[in-house]
C-alpha cells in the first residue's frame, strides 16, 4: 500500500495535475486536517490514497462470500423498501414480496454481516416504517419494519449481538396524500386523523465479543464533548421551516441534517447519516461494510473519511440505463488519475 501512495503522490498525467493535487481541488477542507478537533472528520489526500474500496456490482448480499470471517469494523446501510419501489432488477429483495419473505431475505443478509464483522464491532440499519394504503378489506394502517426487522434480529441472532436502540432522525416528510393534502386522513374533526411519519430509525447492534484494539493514531479521532453529545444522543433532526442552534441541538439530542435527492431515480440516504456513524464507530483504516450499497453514498463517505469499504448492490435501473456509471460518478472513481482507479476502486462486475 505504501509503494502505491508514493506512486500517486509522484505520478502525473501529462496534461494535467498529479493525483493528489486533484484530491486537494476536491476536498480542499482537507488541507490541512487538524489533530483532535471536533470536525476533523475529512482525511486528508495522502489517507484518501491509502484506501481501498472493493465494491461488488451485480452480486447478492445473502450470500458475501467474497469477505473472510471478522474483517469488517462497521456495517452500515438503508435496506430496499418493502413492496414499495420497483428497482427494475428481476431479483430485486422487497418488492413484491411477502412481508415474512422481505423479513427473512433480510435475516440471511444479517447473518452475513454478523459472520464478516468483527466482535465488539456495530451494525447499524437505517430503516423506516412504511404505510399501506386501504385496499378492499384491508384498511390503511402502518406497518412497523423497524419493530419486525429488530425483534427478528433479536430472536435469531441473540447469542450473537445485543441491541443498543435506535437513532430517530427526523427528516422531510414524504407522504403523499392522494388529494393534494398536507396532512393525513380528513382534516377537520377527531378520530379522522392519521399521523404523519416524517422520521425514520437508525438500529444498532453491537456484536458480541471484545473489540479490536485502537490504532497508535487513535488521538488523531478523538470525540470532542460536545460533539459527542450531539453524535449520541438518540433524536436526529432535520426542519425545514426552523433553524436549531447548536445549543439547542446538544441539549435536546436532536440529530439535524436535511435529507437527499434521489440519484439516477433511486432514493438514497443523505451523506451526513453514513459520516456520522462511521463517525461515531470507527478509527482511520478501518473497513466498513453496505450489503445495499445503492447508488454508492456508504463507498463516497468512507473514502472522503480515509477509511476502508466493501459495499454490494444486486443493481438498479438508472435514469441513464447504465447504473454503474451513477456509482462511479458517486464514488469519486474520475477524480482519481486512470494509473490510480482501479487499485483505490476494485470494482468486481457481474
């Protein structure tokens, strides 16, 4: 790894800058990175370098055999929505399932993150509860995924983890009411009335087992107080109509971040949640782990942060038909020089 750096630090394409000075036009917040301060959370272009980000293209999460036992410090990722969205995949996990199938495709690929991560480490799911439209006899009701997919981790890996509760991180609201509505159920007068679900749930689990020893850097990492506060304390929130000051934000626990736009037709999770938790749970080097990597957010973040990633899609239907390439265009793979993509970005297609 370390021939590599020096070769990316000395390398030059020969119309145009050196590897390390595209990352500096890149990320200029990371020059230079100050040594245990709260927002020392960008790495800086030589780290960037030292990364390897092994991602799997058309391969299913149930089974990550491509990942030896206990090699991973934090798994973290946003399931498919249950029989909610059409990916545009025939193998697709969620829609047009039955919920016990959902849950149980979703059990074997927490097998496999429990079997790749390593003891005393965390797997962290960002999931929210979904509505389900009256239909016939079926009235409107909400159905809790996150209750399912905790309470069904618990009663089939309790040997193996224990739950540590769950992030809410409030966030736009994205109901759609069939009226044009802003509110749910028929506005007016009591009992006509539904509630809005305008957050979702970050579950943790912790794997049994002592953790890894802390690198030599580890002072490099250090959480300060406040920051702490705000990083673990359980109400993340995002308000569109009100600023929260930062005060506010550490002394009620709120986690406040907007959420994101879709990229190549596929909803995707905000970057601020996969910085947080990697955050939160991992030293420089280390390795972290999306078995639904998507559209790529979890690899983009890791690497921004010098850290290590593995990440798997089953794939997509992209608005440009080709849903590599809104990986690729995600992960900063063409702000790295030709010589330098394919050892930092191991792209393995299927």
């Amino acid at each position: 790894m370390s021939d590599r750096s020096e070769l990316c630090t000395a390398s030059k394409d020969e119309n145009g800058p050196t590897t390390v000075q595209r990352l500096k036009t890149s990320f200029p917040e990371a020059e230079p990175r100050a040594l245990a301060q709260e927002n020392a959370v960008i790495a800086t272009p030589q780290e960037l370098l030292n990364t390897t980000h092994r991602l799997f293209l058309g391969f299913d999460s149930q089974k990550m055999s491509q990942i030896e036992n206990e090699t991973i410090h934090l798994a973290l990722t946003s399931p498919p929505y249950w029989n909610l969205k059409d990916y545009g995949n025939p193998s697709q996990l969620g829609y047009r399932d039955s919920l016990p199938s959902y849950i149980k495709k979703l059990r074997n690929v927490w097998r496999e993150c429990l079997r790749v991560l390593l003891p005393g480490c965390r797997l962290c799911i960002n999931v929210g509860d979904e509505y389900l439209r009256a239909n016939g006899n079926t009235p409107y009701q909400i159905i809790p995924l996150h209750a399912y997919i905790v309470n069904d981790i618990m009663n089939k890996f309790a040997d193996r983890v224990v739950y540590l509760g769950s992030i809410i991180w409030q966030k736009i609201p994205t109901t759609r009411t069939t009226g044009g509505a802003s509110v749910m159920g028929s506005y007016g007068f009591p009992r006509n009335g539904y509630v809005s679900y305008n957050y979702e749930y970050i579950a943790i689990f912790k794997k049994l087992g002592s953790a890894p020893r802390p690198p030599s850097t580890k002072g490099n990492e250090r959480i300060g107080l406040d920051e702490w506060r705000r990083l673990f304390n359980g109400i993340w929130s995002y308000q569109s109509d009100k600023q929260i000051t930062e005060e506010e934000e550490i002394n009620n626990g709120i986690w406040r971040f907007k959420g994101a736009r879709q990229v190549g037709g596929i909803a995707i999770f905000p970057d601020e949640l996969p910085r947080r938790l990697i955050r939160m749970f991992t030293y420089a080097g280390d390795t972290v782990l999306d078995p639904f990597m998507g559209s790529g957010t979890t690899t983009k973040v890791a690497f921004e942060m010098g850290r290590n990633s593995i990440g798997y899609d089953i794939g997509f239907r992209g608005d440009n038909n080709d849903w590599k390439e809104v990986v690729k265009n995600k992960i900063h793979y063409y702000n790295l020089e030709e010589r330098v993509r394919d050892s930092t970005f191991r792209l393995v297609t299927r």
